[in-house]
C-alpha cells in the first residue's frame, strides 16, 4: 500500500497517529521491503513521538531509538507511527489523546490496548509487520483482539534507548506480526546489548535450565477461577487439545501467589509511573502552560498535558509510595513480585512453557469499559505476570468467537524465547 | 480516600485539577485500593524470601565505566528545540527567587 492507500483504508480504524508520506526503504537487509509501522512511544529522529499525550503533541525525536536504528540497517520501510494509549497506560487504546483505535474485525470494538494501532495496523494488512511495547499485556492483548501474533520478550533483551519510559522495571518492546516466523525474523533483527541501555542482556545471561521436551503446564485452578467467557473457555480446551495432537504432554501446575501478580502490577505500574512522569515539568521539552510563578507553571502544565488515566496513575503511584502507606502497598508488592518471579522459575524447571488463555473475553464495545477504571484493570489478569518477572510471552491467534478473534498465551522462563517460537510454529501450522 | 486527601496527593505530584475530579477519583481509588490492598494480608515480607531464593535466581546489577562520551554538541540542537523556552544555548526559566 502506498501512503495514500494507507490513509484511506485507516479512515475508519485509526491504527496510525501518522502516515508518513516520505516512507522510504533504508537499503538491503534481512528485512528489505518490508513495509512496518512503530508505535508513537519510540522516537524516530525529525519525526514526532507523542506518546499519545497532549503534552508531547509537538515533540520531534532528536535521535533514533536503538530498535529504530536497527530495523533501518535490516532494510525496512517504516511507514508510519502507531496510536496507543496515553503514555501506555490502558488496556483499550481509549485513552489516546488522539481518538480511539478500531477493531478490523468489527469497528464497534476496541482493537485492545496500549500497542491498539500497531496490532489493528497489521491486522488490517496496512503494514507486514509492527514494534510495539508491553508493560502489563500491550503488546499481547491487542494482538489476541485482532488476530495476529504479539511477542514480549525477556526483560532486557531488546533495547529500551529511545523508549518514552511508563515502568521501567517492566516495559518491553516486542513484535506484532501475521506470523511466529516473522515475530522471529523481527526479534532476531531488534535483540541485543546496548551500551545505552545496562538493563540489556546478551544471549548468554539466562542459560536453559532444562531440555526443551515438549511439556505444557497449565494454572488450571488459577485460569478457571478468573471469570472468563464461554466462548474462551471453550476455545482455550480446543487449544489444549490441539498441542496435545501436536505431540505435546500437557501437565496441571498450580502457583499459589499467581492470583496476585495483578494486585502487584497495579501498585509498582503508578508507582513508577509517579516517578518516571515527573519529568514533564513545561522546561526542558513538550507542552508549557504558563502559571503565575515558576512552580504554578508545573501544574498548569501537568494538569492541562496529561489525560485523565495519566492523573490518575500519577496520584494514585503518589499516595502508595508516601510515607506511611509505602511499606503497606509498595514494599509488600516489591516482596511479592520476587516471591511470584521464583515461583514462575521453579515452574520452568518441570516445565518448558506456561499456557493461559490472552484475556478473559475477546474485544469489547468502545466505550462499554470506560466507567470503571477497575474494570478496565482486570482484563490484564492473564499477561501481567510475565512483565512482573521479566520472563518472555507470546499470544497466538487460536480462533474466532463470532467474528471475534481469540488468542492464547505462551510463558516461558527468562531468556527462553526460542521455545515460544517452536511451540507456536508447531500451534500455527508453520 | 477523600476529596481532600486527594487534592493533596495532587498537590504532591504538582498536577493541577478541579474539585470535582478529586471527588471523583477519591471513590475510584477506593474501589481501586481495596482490590491491590488484597496483598497486604497475603503475607508477604521481603525478609522471608530468603536466600535460597536470592541464590537460584541472582538480582544482578549492571554498572559500567564512564567514559566513552559521543561527540560533544551534536545533540545540542535537536534537543534544545525541544525547549518552550531558551535563551541561546540555555533553557530559560522562571525567576526563582
């Protein structure tokens, strides 16, 4: 498609913040002509980055992400930046300063969220391939809503230089893609140590810890007790079935303090993203608004540039981390994360992945989740783990509820990625 | 939660916002804090964990050496037109004082 093409068809499901109209090839490589959209949180030099916020509404990236500078020496055609939602703090795209992104299946739906654009982008066949980042299932989540495949890799595997920063302990950038090869061929092409980034690992840090054996474990208790839908129950056996076809030996695990990952996740994300946002202060770069004295200045600012969930977060990380809640709520989640993360390990050393439905329903109506911040939380209760320990986890397409696409999830240890890609070419037939 | 001590949190986060949605957000974080505060009672303490844990799956820290710097300057521009204010190869801010 050209960038015209592109713009006609996204008229009706705004996957892109921007189309751009000088996309280019960047030369011979492994990902030569391959057209591939990034998500508005990763800066692109002379190009705008917004993070789908008011504040960074006319902020122009001075440099390339590292994933940006690699994907150019593969050869790619980067052709535009994709909506998310503000500052990825979401699970619908809903909160984009820019409008919501549409569902391809049926533009009455969320396409998911926060990486909405970049999965509706594939989904739609606008573009081959897209990066997108996952905090808590942005990645994953979106991907499962539209049909496609979403990869989260290990934390620390791809590079993070040039990543507007939501939760640094747990933001990931990954792959969105129509394929497990693809999602392979991507991440082969954006993994790696960066000097600018010492969170990276190389290829060696995380040695297997068993040989891979074709063994699936499944939280059965954990998956059922968690309030899915008919349509993703019955659809998640069906897939349990079809490994088992596939040759693979599928085992009941039980993790006690899996139920907490979430609990956990929704007081280290604001806490975070407390700090992490501090840095929108109306001096150095985005939105200023001018207040009475310098220090009015900053709250004008910060409360004309952030949306409403981006305040809410903010405060709510405020009041977890203050003096006398903080031992409560923030230091008894840094302690559970680090219990759930050695029970995931212990897990890998029985089996080689983890399998869990994506989300609990497929896509919802726009608007239908939007009263209640709660609710919109719980839908990330299936993905939410693998950012909590770092470990890798891909959603796969695994069939329609209506016209509705479902996905499942792979988890598997830290490092582990090359299990997620056999198991899910075997799952899709490649 | 109440409205007042959330205008304060948001006094404390330097974001400005109205009455109502202090009000507002005060019930939200109630239902909010009542689902996260589930950890609390679950036990959790950073001392149990142990070191068997702590040695089947280090936490390491990464540092590297200073040094190594990019060419000094050729981020100065593109950065510095990021700024809403600047004065020459400053940012230029309010008077403090």
């Amino acid at each position: 498609m050209t960038p015209e093409e592109i713009k006609i068809k996204d008229k009706d499901i705004h996957a892109f913040l921007e189309v751009f109209d000088d996309a280019k090839s960047y030369g011979n490589g492994i990902l030569s002509g391959k057209k591939i959209s990034i998500k508005d949180n990763m800066l692109f030099s002379s190009h705008k980055a917004s993070a789908g916020s008011k504040m960074l509404e006319n902020f122009t990236a001075p440099y390339d992400a590292t994933v940006v500078k690699k994907i150019k020496e593969a050869g790619v055609i980067i052709v535009g930046r994709t909506n998310m939602d503000e500052f990825a703090m979401g699970s619908s795209t809903e909160n984009s300063a820019y409008g919501v992104t549409k569902n391809p299946h049926d533009v009455g739906r969320v396409a998911g969220g926060t990486s909405g654009g970049a999965a509706a982008s594939v989904a739609s066949g606008m573009c081959d391939m897209a990066l997108g980042s996952d905090t808590g299932g942005s990645i994953r989540q979106p991907a499962a809503f539209c049909g496609v495949v979403g990869l989260k890799p290990t934390y620390g595997r791809v590079s993070r230089n040039g990543l507007i920063s939501y939760v640094s302990s747990f933001d990931q950038i990954g792959t969105v893609t129509k394929t497990v090869s693809d999602a392979e061929l991507l991440y082969n092409v954006i993994k790696g140590q960066d000097p600018l980034d010492s969170t990276t690992i190389s290829d060696d840090t995380y040695k297997p810890s068993r040989k891979f054996l074709k063994v699936i474990g499944i939280p059965k208790k954990f998956v059922e007790s968690e309030g899915i839908s008919d349509e993703v129950r019955n659809n998640f056996a069906e897939a349990v079935e079809k490994f088992k076809s596939l040759g693979y030996k599928i085992k009941e695990v039980e993790l006690p303090n899996l139920k907490y990952a979430l609990p956990v996740y929704y007081i280290i994300a604001p806490a975070e993203a407390s700090s992490n946002l501090a840095r929108f202060d109306g001096v150095k770069y985005g939105l200023h608004k001018e207040g009475i004295d310098g220090i009015d200045d900053y709250f004008e600012t910060r409360g004309a540039g952030f949306g409403r969930e981006v305040r809410r977060r903010i405060i709510l990380g405020t009041y977890v981390l203050s003096s006398g809640y903080y031992d409560e709520y923030y230091g008894k989640a840094v302690a559970a994360r680090r219990l759930i993360t050695a029970e995931l390990r212990s897990l890998f050393e029985e089996v080689d992945m983890m399998l869990t439905p994506t989300t609990p329903s497929p896509a919802w109506k726009v608007g239908e989740k939007s009263k209640s911040p709660l609710e919109m939380y719980l839908e990330d209760i299936f993905t939410v783990h693998a950012n909590i320990s770092g470990c890798p986890a891909i959603s796969l397409p695994s069939g329609l509820a209506g016209k509705l696409p479902l996905g499942i999830e792979l988890t598997a240890d830290l490092g582990r990625e090359d299990n997620l890609f056999a198991a899910g070419k075997d799952f899709m037939g490649e | 939660m109440n409205k007042e001590k959330v205008l304060n949190l948001a006094k404390l986060a330097r974001i400005k916002i109205s009455d109502a949605e202090a009000e507002s957000l005060s019930h939200e974080f109630d239902s909010i804090l009542d689902y996260v505060g589930q950890i609390k009672n679950a036990g959790f303490k950073v001392q149990d964990l142990g070191l068997k844990n702590e040695e089947k799956f280090p936490i390491r820290n990464v540092l590297r050496k200073d040094g190594e710097p990019h060419e000094s300057g050729i981020y100065t521009e593109g950065i510095l037109a990021q700024a809403p204010a600047r004065d020459g190869n400053y940012i230029k801010v309010k008077k403090i004082l």
